[in-house]
C-alpha cells in the first residue's frame, strides 16, 4: 500500500489510474479506523479497482469548544487495518497541505440541510465538512466514494454536492456497523466511561421502539417526544429525536410512503453521540427498517 502525504503527489497517482481506465474507488475518514470504517473500506476494494483511504482530522468542521485537540489518533493502526483490508493508497495530509495559505476556495452552500438536526448544535460544521469534501473529491476525482449512514446527515449533504458539482461520481451509502451492545460503532466511542456506555445502549432501544411502533400509529410526535423523555430517565441528554424526510430534512410529522430518516443525537456525559435509523415506507404500506448491522451478524471477518 502506498502512502501519500502529498496533494501533488496523490493527484499523479490518481490520474495515473485513470488515464489506465480503471475504477477509483475512496473513502473519506477522519481516522482511529475501526470495523465501521473497514466495512466501507471493504466495499471499495471489492467494488472498484483502485481504492484510496483519505486519514484526515479536518479543523475546518470543529467548532471552538469542540474536541479537535483531543480526537483520538493512531496512524501506525490506521495504516495496518487499510493494508489488512486490501486498500491500495492511503492519503495522509497535512493541514498545509489541504488548506495551503494560497487556498482561498469557498464551498458550495446549502443552509437548508446543513442548518437542522447537527447543525442546529454544531454551527458551522457542515460547511466545514463540505468544504474538505469539496477539496478532497477534486484531487481524488473518485468514480465512487462510499460513506457511512451513521452520518447520514452529512452522507445526504455529499449526494446533494455531488450531483451538483461532481456529476459523474456516486456516493454510495453503507450500512451503520455496531458494536455487540448495539451501540453505534464511532471513534468518539473510547471517550465513554463504563457507566456511560450503558447508557447509550438506550439510543438504540429507542430508535428501535419508534421505528416499530410506525407499523401501528403513524402520528409521530408524541412517539418521539415519548423517546426523548426516555433517553432523558435513562441519563442522556438528548439534543433532537426527529422523524425528517430523507429528501430535504423537513420535519415530518405523519407517516406516509416515501424516505425517512429518524434520527437523534444526545449527549452522553460531554460526548455527542449520533444514530439513526434509514425507513422506507412503500405505496402499500409495508415499512422497511434499516438498523444497519451489528458486528456480530457481519458476514465478512473484519478484523482481519
Ligand atoms: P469519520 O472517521 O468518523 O469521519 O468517518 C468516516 C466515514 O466512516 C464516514 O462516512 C462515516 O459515516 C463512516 N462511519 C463511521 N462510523 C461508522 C459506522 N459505525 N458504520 C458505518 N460507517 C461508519
């Protein structure tokens, strides 16, 4: 596997790959890699010719009371868990190198999606990860890049750039990995003391008492506000419990046939924890629930 640290150097290698026709397949991340980020990792060497692995802590989308400083970092880990998984380049930049004194580019706004939910909590972060985004896919140029439900925000925020700035690429979303206690797999997960880990198993339960119960009371509010009262007993603080619709991130307050994300955030002592779940309901009627997948019904080994 080959590592880049350069934008100069990354970009020849990419161009390189395409100019022999193949496939470019890349992953974003922000690092402390674990089984969630391999199972993208594995879905673009499988899927692609070429897969790259961007490990980026980007400034850009912290905002000052934030945890930039103390994000968890192991790049020796990091690179083992990408050769292990077959990746071909792993880029390992800089902040000069991505955000040079020279760099003066602005990205593409969109209030509506990047001002709700997270954003409401997290002024400015979405247009920090667009603006990395926005910088990164213009030097990888992928074919495909696979991202994480888990962030489903921001996954639905990188369709909308891409359909508008990167035609040709596809975003393709994959499925939430979560630990055996159901808890969604995150770097910001070693944060948690025991106790506190406990407590956000109940994130899961609640998304998943909701989710069920649309199959027989399709007016959501009190549903929701019935489960972030129960994440407030069970020790959490909750931010947002929100049924939106997948296609702009309006609120929603009946179901009907379309796509919905119903989504929560909440913090878990000081650390902000994010889950979701993605719900389709048909013209018929019939819901279809995805909770993402829990590490131990993976059918892949990915701990390699
Ligand atoms: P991060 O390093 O947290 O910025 O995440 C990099 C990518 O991995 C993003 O597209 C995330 O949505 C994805 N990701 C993080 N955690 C998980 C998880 N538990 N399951 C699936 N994808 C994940």
């Amino acid at each position: 596997m080959e590592v880049f640290t350069s934008v100069a150097e990354l970009a020849e290698f990419c161009n390189g790959t395409r100019s022999n026709s193949l496939t470019l397949g890349f992953v974003p991340t922000m690092g402390f890699l674990h089984d969630g980020h391999s199972s993208l990792f594995e879905r673009a060497v499988a899927e692609c010719d070429v897969a790259i692995v961007s490990v980026f802590v980007n400034p850009t989308q912290f905002g000052p009371n934030e945890d930039l400083d103390r994000y968890p970092r192991d790049i020796d880990a990091d690179i083992e868990r990408c050769k292990k998984a077959g990746v071909n380049a792993l880029f390992y930049p800089s902040i000069d190198e991505i955000y040079p004194d020279s760099y003066a580019h602005k990205a593409p706004q969109y209030p509506q999606l990047t001002t709700v939910l997270c954003g409401q909590f997290r002024p400015g972060h979405f247009d920090g990860v667009l603006q990395v985004m926005n910088r990164l896919l213009s030097i990888v140029n992928p074919d495909r890049c696979y991202m994480g439900r888990k962030d489903a925000q921001q996954l639905l925020l990188i369709q909308r750039l891409a359909k508008d700035y990167f035609p040709k690429l596809e975003i393709i979303g994959c499925p939430i990995i979560r630990e055996e206690d159901n808890v969604a797999m995150s770097s910001r997960n070693v944060y948690l003391s025991p106790q506190e880990r406990e407590k956000a198993r109940s994130i899961y339960i609640e998304l998943s008492k909701v989710a069920e119960a649309f199959k027989l009371n399709t007016e959501v509010e009190t549903l929701l506000d019935n489960a972030k009262r129960s994440l407030q007993k069970a020790g959490l603080e909750p931010q947002y419990f929100e049924l939106v619709s997948r296609d702009n991130l309006s609120p929603q307050k009946v179901i009907s046939d379309g796509e919905y994300l119903l989504c929560t955030a909440a913090l878990c002592g000081t650390t902000r924890l994010i889950d979701n779940f993605f719900i389709d309901v048909k013209a018929d009627g019939e819901i279809f629930i995805d909770r993402g997948r829990n590490i131990n019904q993976c059918a892949v080994n990915m701990h390699g």
